[in-house]
C-alpha cells in the first residue's frame, strides 16, 4: 500500500515537470511578444533610449519571449556586428524599467512586464554552422582529388 502512493507522487512529479516544459507558446504570447519586439526595435532605431553608453551604437532586437502571465519578458538582443558589449547591456538593463511601463501604456497591457536583455547567440551559432558546412564540403572535396587525381568519373 506505502508504494502504491510512492509511485503515485513520482507520476504526479513527473507529469507536472513535463507538461511545464514542454509547453509551446500560446498565441497571445507570439503575438505579445512580436509586438513589444517591434517597439523596443523602434524605440532603439529612433534614439529614444538617452544613455550615453547607447550613443552610436546599433543594437538589434531579434526576439521576445514573454511568460504565460505576460509579466516577464525576456529581449533577446545583439549589436550590429557582434554580442552585447557590458556597457550596452548595462544601459539597456538601466532604462528596463522605464521601457517596461512604456510598453505596458502602449499596449494596453494590465502589468508592465520585468525586462530582462540577454544577449543573442543564434547569429553566432549560424555562423559557425555555416564555417563548419564549409570546411565539411571542403574536406569532401580534397578526398574527391586525391580518389581521382585525373578529374575522371
């Protein structure tokens, strides 16, 4: 009997961590977090932000992702050329909390999300994905010759 209700809970504990993460965004999130997309992209193109530490610097916010409850978002940014330098990620967590009540005045929204800037690796990642393809046809390449020095089939 004592088992029957040790296996229980560890079912019980194990569906809940799946479904939690498993979860696929819902609509409303996409389409909330598209859009706080478009206005802090907009709000960085036109200067808006007036720190020192953001002047002459292109900063581009490539995705949002926003909690269930819509009070957490989370900016996924980069600079032009590279990852977030430590001064542009400090200015940019300086002015979260004035973006936030921004956004929240702009759309509406009930709380002003708590925003967190993370710098954003998938321009890297592609990169060196892109590098590693190259040299894997260019070592496919060099086999071909050496198998065939006369560039017969």
């Amino acid at each position: 009997m004592q088992t029957t209700g040790t296996i229980a809970k560890a079912e019980t504990t194990t569906r809940m961590t799946r479904r939690r993460g498993a979860q696929p965004l819902s609509q409303r999130q996409l389409r909330v977090g598209e859009q706080m997309r478009h206005l802090l992209a907009g709000y960085l193109l036109r200067n808006e932000i007036h720190d020192p530490r953001l002047e002459g610097v292109s900063v581009t916010v490539s995705e949002v992702r926003v909690s269930r409850d819509l009070r957490n978002a989370t900016v996924y940014a980069s600079e032009l050329g590279g990852e977030l330098s430590p001064p542009v990620r400090a200015a940019l967590a300086a002015a979260a909390g004035r973006l936030a009540g921004r956004l929240a005045r702009e759309m509406h929204l009930k709380y002003a999300p708590r925003l967190v800037f993370t710098a954003d690796t998938s321009f890297a990642e592609a990169q060196k994905i892109e590098r590693l393809l190259r040299e894997s046809l260019a070592a496919r390449s060099a086999l071909r010759e050496e198998e065939n020095p006369n560039g017969t089939s």
